[in-house]
C-alpha cells in the first residue's frame, strides 16, 4: 500500500526528509549521506509532577543506538500537526525529542486546540492560569526522563516556539542543558509567564549555562522592539552564550500552516537551530542507524 509523502525542507547537502502519516501516527525518513536512512518513530509516555500526571510525546530514531535528548515546547494549542511534523523532523536528525502537554493540569490527555479564536482564548486563559512552579516542574520531569532513558546521551537541550520559547528559555536555567533554541518567544520582555505574571525569567538569566538561539520575527507584533532589546540587553548584561537572529517575519513564520507561514524563512531557521544542537549536543548513535534492519521499506 502507498501512502502519500510530504517534502519536508532540510538544511544539510546531501539530505533528503520526508514525512507520510499513518494512521495516528507520523513516519519520517531521513536519508543521509552515505545512504544512512533515518526512520522515527513515535511513543507516549506519563510523567509525575507535583501538578499531576503529564502526558509526554516522544518521537525518536526507530534504530537502535544512543541520542541526545531535547524538550520541545509547542505554542498554546499544545501538540498540534505543525508541532509534531517539526518534532518529527528534529528527530530525524538523530535526537529524542520530547513533547510535554504544557496544560496537563486543566486539560484531558491529549486535548489540542484549534488554531482559531477559541483556541487561542483557551490557551491564552491558561497561559496566565497555571503556576510558573509547575511550568518550572515540568520542565525538570521532561529533563529527568530524557536523562535517565537508555536510549539517550544524556546530552541535553531544549526548543520552543511562541510560549514554547519561553519555556525553552527557562528550561534552560537548568545547568544541565547545554542547547537551547528559542523560536519569538513570548512574554520574556513583560515577565506574563504564569499565574500573576510576574515571572523572574529576565532576572534569572544568569543561571543559564549552556548556549542560547534566540530568533525573532521582525513584523510580530506580540515582541516589538522594545521588548526584543529588553531581553537582548540583559543576556548582555549577564554575559550569556548567545546567537540573536530577527528575520523578516511574522509571529507564527515556523508553523506550517496558516497565512503566516514562511517556508523559506522557516528551513533558514531550522537549519540555525540543527547548527546549534548538532555541534553543542552531537548526533547520536548514526553507526546505529546505518546497520539497522528497521530503515528499509
């Protein structure tokens, strides 16, 4: 049977990715050079918090071997096609990418919402309803999860986009991650992460240890240029390990779907992010994938 394949943008000569949805889950291939086929595959997991069990999606190199580990944060709908479909091409690179349910305390087990107004307002609510404590706990269960599989380096990092780079952010004021990209992270400038929104995101920034991507969509209107320089200062300010991009985009410019999207924007991107996680965290266990019985067809 044939199923149908979807192009993704890959940032490395000699690659090739794609995707091909089966059934309720996303397959995705990567072929490197040397004829190295990269196949992910997907799984779910419970983690405990202090807030209650949160329901964790990990997408990962079907192959035997060891990776490195990053936490990736979606945006307010939480995991969504667009955030898996990125997950899933993170993963195909040779990373275990895990993807928390960031409202787990409100919501159902794999609750996602819509990309529409509704969706947003629900997000939105609970974006300033939950206690940054528990954005912190999570932040350390996902870490301690990654850290203790078999199958991981224990290399470290962390992604996000939108309130995902926020939680990148701080997920990165843990020592142990050494790599973190933050796609237009929201709130940093205004310290409205959590209930309050009184977040310490800003003052904490020394506690960062590892080295920070932070990219920002010139046109979006949620992080204007007084808050991008606000949070720019500071890292300055602490000395933080850092690489600062703003492109010509719009909030939303990585999301694969939608008016904003930007495809050349986003394989830019994405290749800054891949430069940053291959060269802080490596890339896992390829002698592995080139010998497994698991990349053919």
């Amino acid at each position: 049977m044939q199923f149908p394949f979807m192009r993704l943008p890959c940032s490395h000569t000699g690659r090739e990715c794609q995707s091909r949805a089966l059934a309720d889950k996303v397959m995705c291939r990567t072929i490197f050079k040397g004829g190295i086929d990269m196949i992910v595959v997907d799984e779910q997991v419970e983690l405990t918090t202090p807030w209650g069990p949160m329901r964790t999606h990990i997408v990962k190199p079907a192959a035997a071997g060891k990776y490195p580990g990053i936490v990736f944060y979606s945006e307010i709908f939480q995991i969504t096609g667009p955030i898996h479909r990125t997950a899933a091409l993170l993963a195909g690179h040779g990373y275990i990418v895990a993807m928390p349910e960031i409202y787990h305390e409100f919501e159902a087990p794999g609750e996602v919402f819509p990309y529409d107004q509704a969706g947003t307002e629900r997000g939105n609510s609970l974006k300033t309803t939950k206690e940054l404590a528990s954005y912190d706990a999570d932040a350390r269960a996902v870490l301690d999860h990654l850290a203790a599989r078999p199958d991981c380096t224990g290399q470290l990092g962390a992604m996000g986009i939108c309130i995902g780079g926020h939680l990148a952010y701080r997920t990165a004021l843990n020592p142990d991650v050494r790599a973190t990209v933050c796609f237009y992270a929201t709130d940093i400038h205004k310290h409205g992460l959590g209930k309050g929104m009184n977040d310490d995101s800003l003052q904490r920034a020394s506690d960062i240890r590892g080295e920070l991507l932070m990219i920002w969509g010139r046109q979006d209107p949620h992080i204007p240029l007084e808050g991008r320089m606000a949070v720019l200062n500071r890292l300055n300010e602490v000395g933080a390990t850092l690489t600062w991009h703003e492109v010509n985009g719009a909030h939303a410019f990585l999301r694969d779907e939608g008016a904003r999207y930007d495809p050349e924007l986003a394989r830019q991107c994405f290749t800054l992010a891949l430069d940053l996680f291959h060269r802080k965290l490596g890339q896992g266990d390829l002698s592995a994938v080139a010998t497994s019985t698991n990349t053919k067809n």
